[in-house]
C-alpha cells in the first residue's frame, strides 16, 4: 500500500467501524468463495495422489513475476524451481494476474491503471537435464474495479488516499518531465511477446547441496503500436536453488537482464540492463499442499523519476496444491519498502498440467 499515517487505537477502531459499510460485499463474497473452493478441492483431490518423483517433491515458487508499471513493460524473470522436467515429459502451463497500480507524485509523475498479465507456456525435458520452454506473454490495460477495492482497505484501515479516490477506474499516465499526457486511450493491449528459456539442471540429486540450475530467457515483442516497439528483443541469465529443508523448501533466484527498447511511449526514458532476485519458502501442509511466501526485488527501470528510478519491492503470499495431473496456485501480491514503486495490490491464479 501506499505511504501512510497510522491513528491511535480510538480514533482507528472508531474508523472502523464508520468504513467498514463501505468494504464491497461482492469482494468479501468473492474471497469467500475463493477460500472454499481452494478447500474443497485441496481436500477432495490433493491428498489422493502420492507425491511423483518426477515433481521431486515439491509444488515450486509461485509463478509470479513482477508486476511493477516499468518492470511489466518487458522480460521480467519468472520465479523457477531447479527442478528440471526428466527427458520426454511436457507441461503446459496457464497464468493470470490482475493488478491495481496507483503511483503519484507532485509534480513528477502520475501512474493510474489495471491491468492483466496473461501467460501460456509448453515446457518439454530432454536427456541430460536440459529442458525448454516456449510462451506467449499479453499484457493489457483493462478497468478491473480494484480501486475501489483498494479505496476500501486505505479507509478501514486509515491509511491516506494520496488521489486515489478521485478519478478512479481511469487511465492515466502522466509525467509534466516528458510532456508525457495518456488517458483511456492506453486501454487496451500494451504489450505481446514471445518467450523462449533454456534450463540446465546442474545438480538436483544431492542432500547436501541444495538443487542448482541455469536458465538463459529471451522475449520478443511483436506487438505494434505498444508501449515499447516492435521486434525488441531482451535476454538474460538466471540462477535458480533450492534446498530441502524439515518443513518444506526454500527458494531463490538470481536474474540479469538486457533489454533491447530504450523508451516507452516513445518518449520515456528506460534502462538497458536490470538485476533481479526471489527468495521464498514453501511449507509443506502435506504431500500435495503447500503455502508459499515470497519476496522479489527488482532494479527500477524508468530513469531519473524518483521512486520509480529505484529498486521495486513485492511480497507474493500463495497457496498450491498437486492433483494428478496438475499443479493449481492462487496468489496475492503487495508492494513493501519502495510503496511508490510497485502495484498496489495484485491476485493470481495459474494451473500448470502434465501431458
């Protein structure tokens, strides 16, 4: 959320109870159904099926990238297990994110939209621990009504609105440096491209060392007349471990990217180059359930615009379960530390399925 000023206790319960009529009963509906539908399913599927080796065990990070307004122009390393796919096996994998971004600051800049991040992928292992992965990546700018949902928590919650409650369910982009001035008329697809990675598994087997691998990614936008131009391409190599620990896995990543688009919008100043990283742990509620906390950092990207010029920060709480077939994660992510640098708040969902 963004920055704030807390209440004492009298006057935050005394907000509370003025607010609380105001927290949408579709929302609070919605998340109840989401809770039990995650656990009814977990209950009535996951602990069917004996965790397979080919899994090696556990359901791996949250499929979550970063979804902070510079860093969702182009390549933003995903979240990986060093679990490589064994030779032969194919997965296809389905993610979505919807997000609520709000970043203002006087006279410097004003960044206000929703948006969704799409994401289908095929992943398919070979012999010797190699694997590859082929996706398709759209991100668009679309009204998904959070700010109200946003709105509501600040009131409860007595956190300062900084604007967001004038204007909302708009898009608008502005930044007086750059005589840069959008509305509605970004709506729409801002961004298409084509992924391809390579994973090498360098060790996975061992007890004492924790599971290592090597992954080099690559994205293509193919998008005309999006945020960045046509036929940009960014590479990059990432480090993904993980090691077994008594109550599930711990994760991390290491990425470094560059990219080939120097502005956005044609007039806003980007960086060629980013480091990226993920830490994370996965506790094991069963063999097939697990609850995964996140925290990924990311250099910012947009230069010398303050806030948004530093690193973003965002915490991914989720929650996996294995069936079958298929592996099933709903996400939620908030921006932490740098407030004035990431989405406000984001839901999750992804199915990942064996073929």
């Amino acid at each position: 959320m963004n920055k704030c000023e807390f209440m004492n206790y009298d006057e935050l319960f005394a907000r509370f109870i003025h607010n609380k009529k105001q927290v949408t009963i579709k929302y609070i509906e919605l998340v109840a159904i989401i809770v039990l539908l995650v656990l009814s399913v977990s209950e009535s599927w996951a602990d069917t099926f004996a965790p397979d080796p080919y899994w090696q065990g556990t359901l791996g990070p949250l499929n979550i990238r970063s979804l902070s307004p510079g860093q969702a122009l182009r390549l933003a390393p995903l979240p990986r297990s060093p679990y490589g796919l064994p030779d032969g096996e194919t997965e296809l994998q389905f993610h979505i994110a919807a997000a609520s971004v709000y970043l203002r600051s006087e006279g410097e800049y004003l960044i206000d939209f929703n948006f969704i991040d799409t994401r289908l992928a095929i992943n398919h292992g070979f012999s010797d621990s190699w694997s590859t992965e082929l996706s398709f990546n759209d991100r668009r700018i679309k009204n998904l009504y959070l700010d109200e949902v946003v709105e509501s928590f600040h009131d409860v919650f007595g956190i300062e609105q900084n604007g967001r409650d004038i204007n909302q369910n708009e898009t608008h982009i502005v930044i007086p440096g750059y005589s840069a001035n959008f509305a509605n008329e970004l709506d729409g697809v801002f961004s298409q491209t084509l992924g391809f990675s390579i994973q090498k598994v360098l060790i996975d087997k061992s007890v004492e060392w924790p599971a290592v691998a090597i992954i080099f990614n690559t994205g293509l936008e193919i998008l005309s007349g999006g945020m960045i131009e046509k036929g940009a391409f960014d590479y990059g190599l990432q480090l993904t471990m993980a090691q077994k620990q008594s109550s599930g896995y711990m994760f991390a990543n290491l990425s470094y990217t560059r990219f080939g688009s120097e502005k956005t919008l044609e007039v806003i100043p980007l960086t060629e180059k980013q480091f990226s990283g993920m830490f994370g742990y996965e506790f094991t509620m069963t063999g097939n359930e697990a609850f995964i906390v996140q925290y990924l950092f990311s250099e910012g990207v947009l230069k010398d615009l303050g806030a948004l010029d530093k690193v973003s920060h965002e915490i991914h709480f989720g929650y996996k379960w294995r069936t079958e077939n298929n592996i099933i994660e709903v996400g939620l992510v908030e921006n932490i530390v740098n407030f004035d640098n990431g989405p406000d708040v984001a839901f999750t969902f992804g199915v990942t399925r064996r073929i």
